[in-house]
C-alpha cells in the first residue's frame, strides 16, 4: 500500500511540478509558449494512444473497438459540453462569459483534471493486479506527461487576471485529481476492471478533443506554424521512444 500511496503522490506532484517550472518560465516569449504548447501536445497525443487507447483495445474482450469507440466519444462529448458551462460558469465566479480567451483557459484546465481521473485510476488497477513493475511503468508514463501539461497552465492563467496563489491551487487541484483517481482504482479494482477499458478510452478521447480543438489551435495563432509543428512532431517521437524504452 506505501508504495501505490507514494506512487499516486508521485504521479499527482509531476503536474505540481510542472506548475512551479510554469511560474519560473512564466516571462518567456509568446513563440516559446507555442512550442511548450505544442510539445505537450504532441506528448499527449502519442500518450492518449499508446498508453490509453490501445491499452483500452486489449482490455476490452470481444468488443474491444466497439467500448473503445464509444469511450472515445463519450470523452470528446463530455469536453464539448464543459465547453458550453464555460460561459455559466464564468459568470459564476464573476468573469465574463465573453471572454472568448478565459474561457478557453478554463476549458483547458478542465480537461486537464477530467482525464486526470481515469488515467489515476488506471495506475491504481495496475497496482491492485500485484503486477509492480508494469504499474511503475504506466506511471511513470503519466508524470512524464503530466510535466509539460503543468507548465502550460500557469502563463494563460496568470494572463486571465488570476494570481499567483489561485494559479498554483488550480496547478494542485489537477494533480490531486490523479492522486484520487490512483487510490480509488486501487481500493475498486473489482468494478474499475471492468470499468476500465472504458475509462481509459474517455480519458484518451477527452485528450484527443482537447488537442485537437484547443491546443493545436491555440499554438499555431501566432503564426508559427513550422516551429510549433515540428515541436509537436519531438513531443510525440519523445514519447514515443520512452515508451518503448520501459
């Protein structure tokens, strides 16, 4: 149990983390932005794939491409609905639901600790097969991830109004939802096996939407696109290769 414990807090602090190197870098040029941007995008990208899509595929029985299908939609749907409660929930805490870029931080943030979750429980199942090595390497996998998408929260919020103390509690909640999602895999392996293969395809599809509608966007309009192009492409061979290495 000390081990899955550390391992969570481990996995939760990556994003931390990445948060502290985002208040350090947070004076950086917009283009440098774009290509931290574009890297962790690039990251999520071949993470969604190789570490929750395909594993969703071989965990799901007879019906793998049919659960991991609709998985993948159900994510992209959840995403797309907390993008039209952005505008409610902005006027709640009393900025304008027209600030087109506060939204868009928000919305960010918000996928962030919605895949957070499944990915923690992900590791917590791993653990809880008595399978360690296996379980470390999936973790492992995540916090390297989890490091850039820390980073690149910290200047768009910051840039929104918001100060340094709310910055870093949001950089804190995104982990503990890792941290949460890791223990209650763990302490629920006989439902969240089955659960499971299904679980990992939302949090890939939630990351994939995420990619795709926000971040790729976001980095090429600057105009950068080359640079931030072949940024993504080193994110994900980077990935790539670590993955293949453990």
């Amino acid at each position: 149990m000390e081990i899955v414990l550390l391992t969570a807090l481990g996995v939760g602090m990556s994003t931390i983390f990445g948060g502290v190197l985002g208040f350090i870098f947070q004076k950086t040029s917009q283009k440098f932005n774009d290509l931290i941007l574009s890297f962790a995008s690039g990251v999520m990208l071949c993470a969604s794939i190789l570490g929750l899509i395909l594993p969703s595929i071989e965990l799901g029985g007879d019906f793998s491409a049919l659960i991991t299908a609709l998985g993948i939609v159900c994510g992209a749907i959840i995403i797309n609905l907390c993008d039209r409660l952005v505008p409610q929930i902005s006027n709640l805490i009393g900025k304008p639901s027209s600030d087109e870029k506060y939204n868009r931080v928000l919305l960010f943030v918000m996928a962030i600790a919605i895949h957070n979750l499944p990915e923690g429980i992900a590791t917590g199942v791993a653990f809880g097969t008595g399978d360690t090595s296996q379980a470390l390497t999936v973790a492992i996998g995540i916090a390297l991830q989890n490091l850039p998408e820390g980073m690149v929260i910290i200047s768009p919020l910051l840039a929104c109004g918001f100060s340094k103390k709310k910055t870093f509690f949001i950089a804190v909640f995104t982990g503990f939802t890792e941290i949460l999602g890791t223990i209650l895999g763990y302490f629920a392996i006989s439902i969240s096996s089955y659960i499971l293969p299904f679980a990992l395809a939302l949090a890939g599809g939630t990351m994939i939407y995420v990619i795709c509608d926000e971040m790729i966007p976001e980095s090429h309009i600057n105009g950068s696109s080359r640079g931030v192009s072949y940024s993504l492409l080193l994110g994900f061979c980077l990935m790539l290769i670590f993955d293949w290495l453990i």
